[in-house]
C-alpha cells in the first residue's frame, strides 16, 4: 500500500475527490495519510479532520524564501514517508530541491488542458479568466507529473470540458471540477499506486 501525502492551500474540493474515491475503492493500491497546508485557514484541513487524516500546517508566510520553505515541507514528506505527493490546489511554488528527493512521484492537477492557460499566475480562477478571454470553446483540467518547470512536467491525464456562452470564471472553474478534476485526478492517482505510469523520453505512458 503507498502512502498517499496531499499539499493543499485552499477549499479542498480536490483532496474530497481523492478521500470519496479512496472510501469507494476507486483508488487502488494507496491510502491518503497525511494532509499539509501552506495555509492554516485552508478548509482542506478541516475536510482531512472530517476523516481522520493527520494534518500539518507549514505556512508559506513564516519563511521568507522559497528554498527554506521547499526544504520545510521536502522534510516533512520525507518524514511522513511519502510513495506520492498530489498536489490538490496547492497555490505555492517549490524549488528543485523537493523534485530531487521525490522524482516522478509527484502529481498536480491543473484546470486547463496544458500547454494551454498554465505556467507562471496561471493558477486558480486566473486561469478561466485567461481562457474565456481568449475565447476557447474547449478547456479542461491536466494531472501531470511535477517537474523543475512550472506545470511542464509528463502529462499523465487530461480530459476536456466545453465551454459554454455566458460562462463566467466561477461557472467554467465549477464545470471544469466536475466533469475532469474530481475525475481524473482520482484515476491519475490510481494508476500511480498500481504502479502502472511509466516515464518514457519524458512522457507518461500508461501501462495496459
Ligand atoms: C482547482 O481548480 C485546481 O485545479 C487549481 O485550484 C483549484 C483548487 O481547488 N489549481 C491550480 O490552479 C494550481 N496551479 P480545491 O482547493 O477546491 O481543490
């Protein structure tokens, strides 16, 4: 069984998907044992408490730079023995340092279809302002493997979302959980924990 750790910043609608469909056997091969916060007024935290899953709150505003932040949080998962990070809505940049110690065994949801509307300010409503901006028809939400570069890591799942006339950032950001990340996020986890994500030549390649 691996041990699940999920870093979270804000409401946590993510970290719900993953506890429901840990609860309903849709994750296979993992179990969510620790929850850690940047922010101490997540409500994530109080939806891992709900279900009897450890917390911890690191908080981004204590440390005045990354790399200490980076090794605060790299230290704690290293001590919870961590097999995966999911990062669910975790609003905060890390360095390099807690990619080297956990290599291909962090995950991130996304809520665009990467390489569309991520990168840098690309996160949380931001990133459905940008795209109905644009004007796309189709958005969508990514779960890829985290890389030294800002959501450019193997893309391991995506699935795409219409967008719909009159659509504000709320309404897209609401469709675009319900139809892809509480879905795929939870798949994306699953298969991890099967062991069945290959990174080949920089891609994710799912194993049958
Ligand atoms: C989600 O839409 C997630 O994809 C996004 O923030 C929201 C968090 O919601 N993450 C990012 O933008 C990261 N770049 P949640 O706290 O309810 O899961």
């Amino acid at each position: 069984m691996k041990n699940i750790a999920v870093l979270v910043s804000g409401g946590g609608t993510n970290l719900q998907a993953l506890i429901d469909a840990e609860k309903s056997g849709i994750i296979k091969g993992g179990k969510i044992t620790c929850v850690i916060a940047s922010n101490p007024e997540a409500y994530a935290l109080k939806r891992a408490e709900n279900n009897g899953i450890s917390t911890r709150v690191i908080p981004r505003k204590e440390y005045s730079d990354v790399a200490d932040y980076t090794k605060a949080v790299t230290d704690a998962l290293i001590e919870v023995k961590a097999d995966l990070v999911v990062y669910a809505g975790f609003m905060t940049i890390l360095d390099e340092q807690i990619v080297k110690a956990f290599p291909y065994k962090m995950m991130n949801v996304h809520p665009a279809l990467i390489p569309s509307f991520c990168g840098k300010g690309f996160y949380g409503l931001h990133v459905h302002e940008a795209a109905l901006a644009k004007g796309v028809k189709l958005s969508g939400a990514t779960v890829h493997f985290v890389t030294e570069v800002c959501d450019g890591g193997p893309i391991i799942l995506q699935k795409a979302v219409p967008v719909e006339n009159g659509d504000t950032p709320e309404i897209l950001q609401r469709r675009i959980m319900e139809q892809a990340e509480w879905k795929i996020l939870p798949e994306a986890v699953s298969l991890f924990c099967q062991d069945k994500i290959e990174v080949i030549d920089g891609k994710a390649v799912i194993k049958d």
